[in-house]
C-alpha cells in the first residue's frame, strides 16, 4: 500500500520511494562516540544506496533502573547532535518525554519521536506537532494498530500532517513482545510512512531485573519479513560493541553485521516494491 510522502531536505520517505533506514545507539555515551557512529553507520547507508536519517537520544527516561545511564541531558545532547548534523549533513532523529522538550529540541532534530509509553499523552503530540516537525510515533506495546488512528487524528488536528507510525511489537506475557506483521498494513491505511522498528521488538522489557535483555539474533529474520510485509522504513539501534552499551546494548545489531543486513534488505525490498536494487 502507497502511503504520503515525507521529505527532509533531499530525502523522500514513504510514498513509492525506496527504504529508508534509521539507525544508530540508543543514547549518546560521549560525543566522540555518538560521532563515530554516525560516521560509520553513514558510510555503510551510502555504500548500501540506502537513505539514511542518525539517531540518539539525549535522555533515556524510561529507563529499568534508576541506577541506569540516562545520557547526557537536553542541553548537552542537543549540543552534540547539532554539530553532527552540521558537520556531517545527516538528517536527526531524538525523542522527547516532556511538552517543554518539543521546542528546544525541533531547533536540531528534523524528526521529534514519542516513545511508545508516552503514544498517547495528548499534551506531549501537540507539542511536538506544533513545531512543524516531524513527528515519529512508537506505537505502544499496549495498543492495536487501529488505536493508532486517535494518534494521528491528535497530531493532525494541530496542524501537522508530516508523520510517522512506527511498530516496536506488543506485548505477549510477562518480559516479552511479539510482532503481528498484520500491523504493517493496517497502519498503513492511515496513509503515513510506516517504520519497523526491529530492534525493540526482540527486547526482553526488564528480563535482566534491572535491565532489559534481548535476542538480537532475530534482528535478520524479523527486518526481512517486515520490509517483505512492505514497511517503508527500518529502525536499528547499533553498536560497536554492544555488550560494552551503557543502554540496550542486549537487543542492539552489532554495526560488523550491518553491511550485509542493509544489502539484503535492499534487495528484498527492490523486488516487493518492483525497484532495481542496483
């Protein structure tokens, strides 16, 4: 199913245009780092022919712990998302968790993301629509796919019609959560660019007692039915060393396998929405 198009500067996302990935580790652990990740994951995107769009978050709030680390803070993390944008020309991606973050936080990030907990607090959508950016929303591990529609009805009717509807599983049980790959295309026919993100839907929510775990080897096999299932774009969090992550580190694709995911999906993609992968 065709759904709107979205652009950033030069990149087209959704429509009949070609996957596009968003990636990069779940929360900035040093500038130096969140840099040469962005780097990196860049020069693999560009060498896979695949449009690309960094993310990082700046605070981890909801985070299993409070012992847990929570990133750099608003202002510092924006700092250094900033220079990455500018310096490297990459589109951004952060979520925010508070109405008051909405503003300072559209200055950088092209795209604000609602975390999948917070998808239904009205007050934090309208803020984030307000701005004009665009608005990435995790569906919630506790809502149905058409329970999306109130979602986008909320931030449309404040004005901003540039969304995206991600699918992050639902929850099955204690500390576990599965992917209906029938969701794709019900949340399509919302009409906006659809997001699989595939590496929280192989989390184990606190399955680590005061963390959480995860099965990153079901990263492959779940990306490649989502985009068989036409999703138009792949979320990632990655690492370079992921057991030395100071946040999901269990669920992240170790960058090494990157290259190759990235090719396969390409290819997938180009014969289940009739492109040439080359």
């Amino acid at each position: 199913m065709t759904t709107r198009e979205i652009t950033i500067n030069s990149l087209r996302l959704g429509g009949t245009n070609p996957l596009f990935l968003i990636a990069g580790p779940c929360v900035i652990e040093s500038e130096a780092h969140a840099r040469k990740m962005a780097e990196q994951i860049a020069r693999i995107a560009t060498n896979a022919g695949v449009p690309y769009i960094f993310k990082a978050s700046y605070d981890k709030a909801n985070r299993s712990s409070v012992k847990s680390f929570r990133g750099p803070g608003l202002k510092e993390g924006l700092r250094i998302l900033s220079k990455i944008k500018h310096d490297l020309d990459l589109p951004i991606l952060s979520d925010i968790h508070e109405s008051s973050q909405a503003a300072p936080a559209a200055v950088v990030c092209d795209i604000l993301q609602i975390p999948a907990f917070l998808s239904r607090q009205t007050d934090l959508l309208e803020s984030a629509a307000k701005t004009g950016r665009i608005v990435n929303v995790k569906k919630a591990q506790f809502l149905s796919p058409w329970d999306m529609s109130n979602v986008v009805e909320k931030i449309a009717a404040s004005g901003n019609d540039k969304i995206i509807l991600t699918e992050r599983g639902a929850s099955f049980g204690y500390q576990n959560l599965v992917v209906d790959m029938r969701s794709f295309p019900i949340l399509q026919k919302l009409g906006y660019p659809v997001v699989f993100d595939v590496t929280h839907s192989v989390q184990l929510p606190g399955g680590h007692g005061d963390a959480s775990g995860g099965q990153p080897e079901f990263i492959e096999p779940l990306a490649r039915a989502g985009v068989a299932a036409g999703v138009d774009g792949i979320f990632l969090e990655t690492h370079d060393n992921p057991e030395a992550a100071l946040s999901d580190g269990a669920n992240a694709l170790p960058l090494s396998q990157l290259p190759e995911l990235l090719s396969r999906l390409k290819q997938l993609s180009a014969v289940v929405r009739g492109w040439s992968a080359s």
